[in-house]
C-alpha cells in the first residue's frame, strides 16, 4: 500500500512554512515602520514565526517517519535509507540528501528566531524581519512547486513518491503501485558517529551566522550603526566556537574514516565551513576593538557580511552541482541553481547597498591608528585572515570560473591544482606563521603590557625561550626546511607569549582569559600541524623481497617509492615494522548490535542482502555470539583486518583497518589507528589482491598431488616445510557424529613457515556406517588443503592428497604522524576559549 497521504501532509506543512516566514517578513517588517500599530503588527509576526516553527518541526517529524518505517515508495527514503541501518543511522539519513540538509538548517535558523525574539525585545522588528525574510528564502528550496503557465520549479520537495521523481522507469508501465523491497541506503562511509552528531553542529554553526548578520542589517536600517555591536557580539563568539566544533568534528571523522592524505588535501566542498569561519574570528576581533574604539567599526560591517555570504557562496558551490567533475562530495543538481544564486545576490546586493548608503554616517577617529594601540594589531591581523580566506575562495572556485566562461561562449579549461597540498601551503604556512606571532604581540598591547618601543623587552622572554627551544627541537628532530624552522619558532613563541597572558588573566578573572586561552591552542594546534604533517614518516617499510607489482606505474614510479613503503603481510606471518612485530590475522567482519569483530569464515554472506548465516557455534569472550544455523545482521560492504602489534616485551594489541566495497563511492579504505601521547601509527590495507582481482570468485587450486609418508618424514608444501609428527584415533569429529562402529583417524602435521612460524594441519580419515570419509582440511594461513586418503596399517604409512593456492596477502602502509594529538588539543583550547569569551559578554545584558 503507497502511503500517499503522509507525503501530502508534509508537503502541506512545507508550504505552511514558507507561507508564514514570508507573512511573518511582512508583518515585522510593517512593525519596523509603524509607530501606532506597532504592536499589533509585532504580535502578529510573532504569531506567525512560532506558527512557522511549528511548521518546520512537523515537516520534519514527518519526514523522519517516512525515513523510520521505511516507505520506500518515496523517493527520499528509497535514496537514502535502508532496512539494515539502525536507529543511530537512520537519523543520519534524514541530512544525507539535499533537502534534508536544507531542513536541518531552517529548523536551527527557526529556532534561533524564536529564541531572539525574547531575548532581545528591543531589536525585534527589525531583526526578526531579516530573520524572517532568510527563512523564506531558504523554505523556498524544499518548497517543491511549479508555477503553471510559466512551468517554473520552485524548490524541490522531500516528499516526492518514487514514480513523481523517476517517471520514465519502465516498471510504472506494469506495476503502477510499485513498492521497492527495500532502499538503497546510507553511504557506508557516513555509517558512523560522527554523522550523527557533526552535520547538526556544522549547521548549527551555519545558522548562527545568520545572527550577527541580521542585527548588522538592522542596525544600518535604523540608523543605530553602532549599538549592533553589543547584542552580535556574543552571540558571533558562540557562533564561531559552534561551527569551529563542527568543522573540527568532520576533520576527525575524514582521519579516522578516509585514507588520510594530509592537510589540505580535501576536495573544494571541504573549504565551505572553513573559509566563513576564518572571516567570522576575524569579524569576531574587529567586533571586540569596536567596543573600545571606532575605528574598527567599518572593518566589522564588511567581515560581517562577507561571513554570511560566504556561508551562501559555500552553499551554491555545493548544492548546484557546479563542482560535480572536482568534488566527491558536492550534491547532484536539483535545478536550484537559480534560486541559489538570486537567495545569495539579494543580500549580497542587499548588504553592500545599504551598507554604502550608510557609509557616510559611520562614526570616525581623527587620531591615526599607532603601532601600539589595540586596533591596529586587531586590523593586522583580521587582515591577515582574510588573505588566508582569499586564497581558498581564489582555488576552490576555479570551476565557476570555467562555468562563466562558458556562460559568454569561451572556453575556459582551468585546472584545480594537481597537487594541492603544495598548492595551499606554501602560502597558508606563512599566513599562519603571521598569525601565531600577531595573536602573541596582540594580547601583550591588549592588556597593556607593550604601550611604546621602552616595552618591547616584555616580550624578550618569550623571544628567548621560543630561540632556545627551537635550536634544540631543529637539533633532535633533524628540521632543515626553512619554513618549518620558521613556524615552529612563531608557535613556540606564540605559546609562550600567549600563556604569560594566559597566567596573568586566570589569576584575576577566568572570565576574561577565553581570548588568550584561544591564542594558545591555536599555537599548540600549529605544531601538532607542523610535525604531524611535515615530519609524518612511512614505517610500514618493505624489506621482503616481494616486489607488489613490477608493472603498474603507482608502484614503480618514483624509483619504486610505493615498492618500498607498502608492506606485504601473508595470513599468520608476522613481519617486523619499526618496534612491531607485526601479524596479519585474517578477515573479519562486524555484526551489528555485538562489540567486537568476527572471523568472515564462521559465516556465510546472503548475496544482496545484509544478513548472514553462522556456520558454527560462535563464542567470543565467553558469551555466546551465534548459534550454528542463526541469522545475523552483517555489514556485507565491510570487511575488516586484523593486524597484531607485539612489541619486544610481548605485549600485544590488534588494529582492524577496513577495506569497504563501496556501491556508491568505490572502494573506500579505511584506516585504524594506535594511538599513543607522542605519536600515531596510522595503518590501512592499502591493497587486498583477493578483493580487487578475483572480486568474489572461487580459489584457484593447483592440480592434486599425492604423497605417501611415515610419521616423521618431511613434505614441502607450497614453500613451507612440513612435518608428519602423529597419526592417532579421535571420538570426536566436528561435522560428524560417530557410532560405536564408527572410526576417525587424525593426522596432525606441524608445518614450519619464517620468522618461526608454526601452523598446524589436521586431515581425518573417517569410517561411518562402512562408507569411508576423507574431508579436506584447508590452511587458510599456508594456502594448503589436505584430505587423506588412504592408511597401510602393514607399513604404516599414510597417504595424501595436496592442493595449493596463492596465500593469503593484503597489502600495509603505516605512517607515523609524530604529535597530531597536539591538533585536537589545541582545537579543543579555542573552542573552550571562544565559550568562555561568550560567557562573559553575556554577563551583562545584550539589549541595548
């Protein structure tokens, strides 16, 4: 049965939604001009964007429910979602697809709304009605409606039944009610925790710079072009630290999830919250200079701006499809690339237009700005970040510049750079190496410790302990590359400088350190950057003697680099890598809603489906996993390695990187990581030959050959050597029940492999009801397998029969990333900072 009249609802509930924003503009916008009915109209508005949240919250309820019960008849829950996926993932699709996204960031933008007009009654009218207005626009992009006559789409709706969004499938022809079985799921790459929790704070984050925009507008609308100021400032601080956790949530997602390929090297949708965000910290400094001088003022109305639009720009770049040929990760165009751009051109031309028309009327300073005031290190440095803006923006839109060029009829084939990691930093590596000393030369002038030239000695020791520290730190670690000579000399200093600051704050105030406490981690952030990227070393080095491919130019290029830096690992044989013994263990695979991970050969995978049947009795830490015979639900895309890491002391711990056969993005690796204070082994299967070459085929065997031995006597088997040590009677015999005229005989051969590798090889020979049994054993280790065949009780020698297949290989690469967790601290640091900044401007009340 198609469940039609839940789709009809949400769609209602969508056009109640966008019906009430743009009443509600109105209604706010009469109350910003009226004075007798100001309230009336005031009320009314109110009325009308509580109704509006009320509407996005049903719009998404209803949506999730579609998504949740699984009717897959629409096209949204067909696209996204899945019977496999579990609760936790199946709110993660409700933002995997365009409109999902789109809802989640009016639902924060509504809320934001509502909490604003109760919290600041003074500037509600006019703030509210740019509120109001953004809402309206951006409802519009779920709105899902033609305009007849004209035949022009507004939007594009969640709740389209799969026969709307595909019409021309032929099976509409046969089954009109036709009903998929089930959808195609979520991306296994965002089948993880963080999607749950990092999309939600990045649009949190995206929303909030709606804030500070909106009382921007207002205050050049009503002439108060200074007193915004107050009211945006805090809420500008929590903002930043609200967007900055979500961009850093992604990052740690893209390093513990993706084949980690070093910073910057992220495709163009990845600068989309980074580059609003540096404008934003910039605007978030001008804005504070502001309150003790005007000369800021300006400088904050423009960052302001070009932060909201940014965050517009970000999103056409991502949603029209534009970068479909230079990003993995940009959505499919739905058709909205017009509304996108008319949403970003009306408040891009908007903002600039009454921003000049204000122009005149900004208050000025006479006196100069000297290079021991305030503002002029604050400008300096927010100038700074918007170079480091502007190099990003100039890249990441190389291919809207082809698409202008296009436009006019030329042909415009500008490449995104080959290598951008050298692309971005050889010029982000030096803006920074600016930022790190400005921020410490900032706080000292700030807080009064540097007022003329007499005072500069207050920072000599800083300068002194940075020298000494570098010297030793250039001698130990072998740093011979001029700019990271450099950085680590402005980082150290930075953390010193800023931490003197830092000391002296906490002592008085903590309310008042958030900014230094910030200037800190940026700095620690910034040598985690600088050894964790510049001095990252490949320790899975290949001393074997196995070239992995003497054809294929990735391997052989660059005098064989990836020869030497890919370790080759055969099933149970350990290989020596830096302090580790290490040992490939077998594939396994996870089940869902049990811990831990499973050995693929005690489970037989449903093809096309996601459940699997045990093959045996599975125990695991003593609780029982499975039943023989039981059903459980499998990740069949996943297959996971495990990899024992034994030090010289014998302590031992296993990684289980992940090799994902991926229906939407390929093959996708996966790394696991140990992690220690000083360090990272960050370990992938960079090439598992079973899963690219044969991609599920049989094994191939070689031709049976048949040998007769005593105990004792040696085989050679598959380049192990082999050795008969017993031949004994059993009673028992998995897969076999024996009677009492039934007989087993078990040969156990110890086989000898390198590095003393011993595995063992257990053949049967089996009498049951007079039929003779010769099941094979198969070493999965040694790529044997074994029957016996035949017992001369007379001679007593036994005989059997051998087939061998390639052993089982993947391929390793490990890097060292020596101090990243210095990265994650320092992130940490600023967000802590930046909430303990909006604590205290929160102290007072913001209202003017």
């Amino acid at each position: 049965m198609i469940h039609e009249t839940i789709g009809q609802v949400g769609h209602a509930l969508i056009i109640v939604s966008f019906v009430t924003a743009l009443l509600a503009t109105y209604a706010y916008f009469r109350s910003s001009q009226e004075e007798t009915l100001a309230n009336d109209w005031r009320q009314t508005a109110r009325t009308l964007f509580i109704v509006h949240l009320a509407a996005v919250i049903a719009v998404a309820t209803t949506l999730y429910i579609i998504i949740y019960n699984h009717y897959f008849e629409y096209h949204y829950a067909f696209s996204h979602a899945s019977k496999a996926l579990p609760i936790a993932y199946i709110v993660s699709c409700f933002w995997e697809g365009q409109e999902g996204s789109f809802l989640l960031w009016i639902f924060w933008q509504a809320l934001l709304g509502v909490l604003l007009m109760f919290r600041n009654p003074t500037w509600e009218s006019p703030v509210m009605t740019v509120f109001a207005l953004v809402q309206t626009f951006l409802t519009s992009m779920i709105l899902g409606v033609i305009i007849p006559g004209i035949e022009l789409k507004i939007g594009s709706s969640p709740f389209l039944l799969l026969r709307e969004a595909q019409p021309d499938l032929p099976v509409w022809s046969m089954q009109p009610n036709f009903i998929p079985l089930d959808g195609r799921g979520l991306n296994p790459l965002l089948q993880n925790y963080w999607m749950v929790i990092h999309p939600p704070t990045l649009f949190l984050g995206f929303a909030l710079t709606l804030v500070p925009f909106a009382f921007l507008i207002a205050g050049l609308w009503k002439k108060k072009l200074t007193e915004w100021i107050t009211p945006a400032l805090p809420w500008s601080l929590f903002g930043g630290g609200v967007l900055g956790v979500g961009i850093m949530m992604g990052a740690y997602w893209a390093y513990e999830t993706l084949n980690f390929g070093g910073y910057w090297n992220w495709d163009p949708v990845e600068n989309a919250s980074f580059v609003p965000w540096l404008v934003w910290i910039g605007a978030i400094h001008t804005m504070i200079a502001y309150r003790n001088s005007s000369s800021a003022l300006k400088t904050s109305i423009i960052l302001v701006i070009t932060t909201f639009i940014l965050v517009l720009y970000s999103t056409f770049l991502n949603r029209s499809g534009i970068l479909g040929n230079a990003s993995v990760h940009s959505f499919t165009d739905l058709g909205l690339s017009g509304q996108l751009l008319l949403y970003m051109g009306t408040f891009l031309v908007g903002a600039i237009a009454l921003a000049w028309y204000r122009w005149k009327d900004l208050p000025t300073d006479e006196k100069e700005l000297g290079v021991y005031s305030r503002e002029f290190w604050i400008f300096v440095g927010a100038s700074v970040l918007g170079l480091s803006a502007f190099q990003l923006t100039f890249t990441t839109s190389i291919p809207v510049y082809n698409k202008i060029a296009e436009a006019f009829g030329l042909v415009s084939n500008i490449a995104l750079p080959a290598d951008q990691v050298e692309h971005y930093s050889k010029i982000q590596i030096w803006i920074f190496i600016s930022i790190a000393v400005l921020s410490a030369v900032g706080q000292f002038v700030w807080w009064g410790k540097l007022k003329d030239k007499s005072q500069w000695k207050a920072l000599w020791n800083s300068v002194l302990v940075a020298t000494l520290l570098t010297v030793l730190l250039v001698n130990l670690g072998k740093i011979f590359t001029l700019s990271y000579i450099v950085l680590l000399w402005s980082s150290l200093f930075s953390v010193y400088a800023n931490g003197t600051i830092l000391w002296f704050l906490a002592r008085q105030k903590i309310s008042i350190a958030g900014g230094a406490l910030s200037h800190v981690g940026l700095a620690v952030m910034l040598i985690g950057i600088l050894f964790s990227s510049g001095y990252s070393k490949v320790v899975s080095l290949n001393r074997s003697g196995f070239a992995i491919s003497n054809k294929v130019e990735q391997f052989t290029k660059d005098d064989n680099k990836e020869n030497k830096e890919n370790l080759p690992l055969w099933l149970g044989q350990g290989a020596q890598m830096q302090d580790y013994l290490v040992t490939y263990k077998g594939r396994k695979i996870a089940l869902r809603g049990k811990a831990g991970y499973y050995n693929k050969k005690d489970f037989e995978i449903i093809e096309g489906d996601f459940h699997a049947v045990a093959l045996k009795d599975v125990v695991a830490n003593g609780e029982s996993i499975a039943k023989k015979g039981d059903t459980v639900i499998v990740e069949p895309e996943n297959n996971y390695y495990e990899l024992e890491f034994k030090n010289a002391e014998g302590k031992a711990v296993s990684l289980f990187p992940r090799w994902q056969v991926n229906p939407k993005m390929g093959t996708a690796i996966s790394p696991d990581i140990k992690h220690a204070f000083s360090h990272d082994i960050y370990t992938y299967v960079s090439l598992d030959p079973r899963l690219a070459a044969e991609a599920g085929e049989e094994k191939q065997w070689s031709q049976t050959v048949n040998s007769t031995v005593m105990v004792g006597d040696t085989l050679f088997l598959n380049d192990f050597v082999a050795v008969l040590k017993e031949v004994s009677r059993v009673t028992k015999l998995e897969g076999f029940e024996l009677g009492v005229n039934d007989a087993a005989v078990q040969a156990n051969f110890l086989v000898l492999g390198k590095n003393d590798q011993r595995f063992e090889l257990k053949p049967t020979f089996v009498i049951k009801d007079g039929m003779v049994a010769m099941p094979a054993y198969e070493s999965e280790e040694t790529g044997i397998k074994i029957k016996f065949t035949t017992i001369n009780p007379k001679t007593q020698q036994f005989s059997f029969a051998v087939n061998t297949t390639q052993q089982d290989l993947i391929i390793i690469k490990a890097l060292e990333k020596p101090y990243i967790n210095l990265v994650w601290i320092g992130s940490i640091m600023i967000f802590i900072g930046l909430f303990i900044a909006t604590f205290r401007r929160t102290e007072k009340p913001i209202a003017s």
